[in-house]
C-alpha cells in the first residue's frame, strides 16, 4: 500500500512537471521575444533624444573639424602723395601766346639808352656830394632827401660858369657820337615784328593806365630815332603852314585845326595844289632816304 502511494505521488509529481514545462517555456519565450521588441523598436521618445544627441555631437565634431579662417593681414597704408601743384597751362595757340605777351607788363625787348645830356652828367658827378650834405641836414624821409639833393643840383646848375657849362656840352656831345652808332647798330638788328609787338603791348598798358586800371606812368612808343621821317600828306602841309600864318594866336590847339580844317574843305582844287606838290615831294624824299 504504501508503495503503491508512492508510486502514485511520483506519477502524480512528473505529471505536474510534464505540464509545468511548457508554460515556462513558452513565459520564457514569449518574454524573451517581449524584450527583443524592445530592443528593435525603440520609443519616439528615446529616438528623438537620440536624434538630438547625434546631431549635437555630429555638429559639434563638424565645427571642430572645420579648421577656423586665418584673418588676412591688412594691407599697409600708401602713403598718400602730396598734392602737386598744378602747372600752368601754356599758350597752345600762337594767338593765345602773343596775347600772354602783350598783357605782360615787363618789356619785351631792351632798349638802349638815349645819350645824357651836358646836365645829366652834372647831376651824375654832383648826386652823391648833394645827396650826403641833405641826409645829413634833413635826415627825414628818401622822399625829403631826394628833393633836397634836386634842388640843390638845379641851384648849382645855373650858377655854374660858362667855361664849366661848355665841358659838360663837350662830353655829352662825344658821347652822343658813341650812342648813336650804338642805337643805329640796335635798330639794324632788331626784329621789326618783335618792335611792333612791343609798340602793341605798351599802347595796351598805356590805355590800363589811363582807364585807372593800373597805376604808373604812360610808356613812350619805340621810334627808330635814325630812321628817315614818315611823308607828309597835302593837307598835313596844309596845316603846319596855316598854324605858323594864322594870324588869330589867341586860339587854343584844338580850335586852330578846326578852323583850318573848315578851310580845307572850303578850298578848289586849284587852291590845294601846290599842297599836293609838296606833300609828292616828300614822298620822294621818303622812298630815297629807304633806298639806302
């Protein structure tokens, strides 16, 4: 009997085992598999923090890969140039450069000296004695010494003898010999055009003068002194001999050549005749004196 009992207890226990077996097995797997679900899907929640820590660390492997740019160096500074004055335009034209030349106001040409006179070397020997004896008795201003010293000149001038009058004539003549075979060289030699532009060029400066435009004094006009004198015109002769015969000398200039002038024309032809063979006459003279 007991044998029997136990025999049935250890049937009954393997039964049990048998049937426990499978269900573990199948717990087993199924938990298993449970957690390889788990594994291969994970949440959204554990990708995107996983997406969010790759992309950090894969940008932050980028920047840190990506080698940073060398500033280029700046480039020094030119030296900036110092500002050339600009030069002045010259004349293109040859019109442009004769009117620079007529507007100037220093000469074109050099002009020789006239010759002195017997009192312009007396106030050449005696300016200096003069000049020191005002100093030192006016000491004030040039313009009072200057003055002093003429005056004085022209005062011993026309006390000074006869004999010492004529030794001054005597050098002043010698040396107009001198100078005028000096001018005669000059004038022989000189461009005529450059005479002419120079003549241009003072009448332009004398009408600045007398338009209070500048100030000085008017400039003569270059005339060859040794040149044969220009030929008179019939009524040029007309009234030089009119004025020497016009018996009213009360008259001024100007009303003396309107009266003849007046006259002129009132006369024949017959009446100016002997004008006209005058003024010929002249021309003739002229185109001789040219010739040589």
């Amino acid at each position: 009997m007991l044998l029997s009992r136990a025999l049935l207890a250890l049937s009954q226990r393997s039964v049990a085992r048998s049937l426990a077996a499978p269900t573990a097995v199948r717990a087993f797997s199924v938990s298993a598999l449970r957690s390889k679900t788990a594994v291969a899907k994970p949440t959204a929640s554990s990708t995107r923090a996983k997406g969010k820590k790759t992309a950090g660390k894969s940008g932050a492997s980028s920047v840190a890969a990506a080698p940073k740019r060398s500033a280029k160096p700046k480039r020094a500074a030119k030296p900036k140039k110092a500002a050339a004055k600009k030069a002045k335009k010259e004349p293109s034209s040859k019109s442009a450069l004769l009117e620079k030349m007529i507007n100037q106001r220093s000469p074109l040409i050099k002009v020789p000296k006239g010759a002195p006179t017997a009192y312009g070397l007396f106030v050449k020997d005696m300016w200096f004695k003069t000049k020191s004896a005002s100093t030192a008795s006016e000491a004030a201003q040039p313009a009072d010494v200057f003055m002093g010293a003429a005056r004085e000149i022209s005062h011993l001038w026309r006390t000074l003898g006869d004999a010492e009058k004529q030794r001054y004539v005597a050098r002043a003549d010698a040396l107009s010999v001198t100078n005028e075979q000096r001018v005669r060289e000059w004038w022989a030699s000189v461009d005529s055009e450059l005479v002419a532009l120079e003549n241009k060029r003072r009448r332009r400066y004398n009408r600045r003068v007398a338009s209070k435009e500048l100030q000085g004094r008017r400039l003569p006009l270059l005339r060859n002194p040794l040149a044969p004198k220009r030929p008179d015109s019939a009524y040029t002769v007309f009234i030089r001999q009119g004025m020497a015969n016009l018996s009213d000398k009360g008259l001024g200039l100007g009303e003396q050549a309107k009266a003849l002038g007046a006259q002129w024309s009132a006369m024949s032809d017959a009446a100016k005749a002997p004008f006209v063979v005058a003024s010929a006459a002249s021309v003739q003279a002229y185109k001789t004196a040219l010739a040589r």
